[in-house]
C-alpha cells in the first residue's frame, strides 16, 4: 500500500511570490490533515478535511493561505503571497478513521 | 486544548544503553497518544500508539510506553538502543472524542554515540 506522498520535497521561493504544496493520502482515506513546523518547534494543526469538505480549519494562520481538496482525493495548499515567517516544513497526514494518523513525507519552504 | 511537553529537546546515549524519553500532557480529558519517530531527511513514522486496553504498548524496533492517566505521561522506553534509534522523536496526543488535530511536543532529538 502506498504511503501519503508530497509534492515537491522542497521548494525555494521569494517573499511575495506564490507556492502550492500537494498531498496525495493513502487510497481510500477520507480524512486529509495539514501540519506545519516552523524550525525548533512543535508541530501545528493547520486544517482538516473530510473527504471534499473542510471539517475544521482553526489553525490556519491567515487568509494567505487557501486548502482545497478537489474530489476528496489529493489536496492542495497555496500560499499567496508568501511571506518569511511562513518557511518550515508542512506535513500532510491522512487517516481512514479519527484516531491514527499516516504522515507524508513533507515540504520544506524556504521563504527568501 | 491540549499541550504537549516533551521537557528533553536532546538525549545523548550510549549505544546498548537504555533510554527514556519523557511525554506529559495537560488535559485529563479521554485522549490517544502516540509516538513518531523522523529519521535523517525522512517523513513522520508511527512508532506506537495507545487507543484503549492495556496502559503498556509495544511499538516497531523494540521501543514500548506506558501511558499513566493520573500523572498525564506517556513516556517512551528502550532498554537498549542501537545506532540506527538516532532521530527525532514526537509525541502526539488528540482528543478521543472529537479526534481531530493531533496536538505535538517539540520534539526530543536521540543521539546514540557508539
């Protein structure tokens, strides 16, 4: 069974520029999570989605940021415009039920 | 909502010595609590998780933790490590009811000097 993937690995951008960051779950996996981790500490909640719908998107810093799940399969997350404070690594996690969650490998954004 | 703390943010061991790596909580609320482990330029992986049943779990590569409700901790142990353990382990706790986002620690960062 393959695992959840993310696209790209690491992505290297200019204030102000835009970046989409995409997460495949695990087939079958109705719900999709976004996390993010800026250097040195914890990893946060960014979103959750049950199949196409956004079930709780609490932790989503500001509205520079947009997550969509077309279909309910893969997700996507943009950052528009981006700024310095958002580089780290964002993981993407998916979880057939609500309790054990399968994570990708992540995206490091570099913010310059 | 919860907080996680993992108080060591870096565990030097010597290999085939024994280890701890420390995880408390702060809400006595019903939760899931789970270690990752992130080896070199990898992704998260599930060490071990603890659902319901018995407070001791086993996980993958000979780790196990004990979940202990009334002093909220959820420490993981190895009673020898070998030098394919170095990596960065999480702790992670959510919810039981709601079972949404996952709640991290900052991380304990294990080196094991041969």
């Amino acid at each position: 069974e393959a695992g959840v993937t993310q696209f790209p690995s690491h992505s290297v951008i200019e204030k102000g520029q835009t970046v989409t960051l995409r997460c495949d779950p695990i087939s079958g996996h109705d719900n999709l999570y976004w996390y993010r981790r800026v250097m040195g500490k914890e990893i946060k909640f960014l979103l959750h989605f049950v199949k196409e719908s956004k079930q709780d998107e609490s932790g989503m810093p500001n509205n520079r940021f947009l997550a969509e799940r077309t279909g309910g399969t893969y997700s996507t997350l943009k950052v528009q415009p981006a700024e310095l404070e958002d580089s780290g690594v964002y993981f993407c996690a998916s979880s057939p039920h609500r309790d054990t969650q399968y994570f990708g490998p992540g995206t490091r954004l570099t913010v310059l | 909502a919860q907080s996680v703390t993992q108080l060591d943010s870096q565990v030097p061991v010597f290999e085939e010595a024994p280890v701890e790596l420390r995880c408390n909580y702060s809400s006595s609320v019903s939760v899931y609590l789970f270690w990752y482990v992130q080896y070199p330029n990898q992704g998260l992986q599930l060490l071990l998780k603890y659902l319901s049943g018995s407070t001791l779990v086993k996980g993958i590569n000979g780790f196990e933790a004990e979940f202990n409700k009334s002093q909220t901790s959820f420490h993981l142990r190895k009673p020898s490590v070998h030098i394919s353990d170095t990596a960065e382990y999480f702790c992670a706790v959510s919810d039981q009811w709601t079972g949404n986002q996952f709640y991290f620690g900052t991380g304990t960062s294990l080196t094991v000097i041969p």
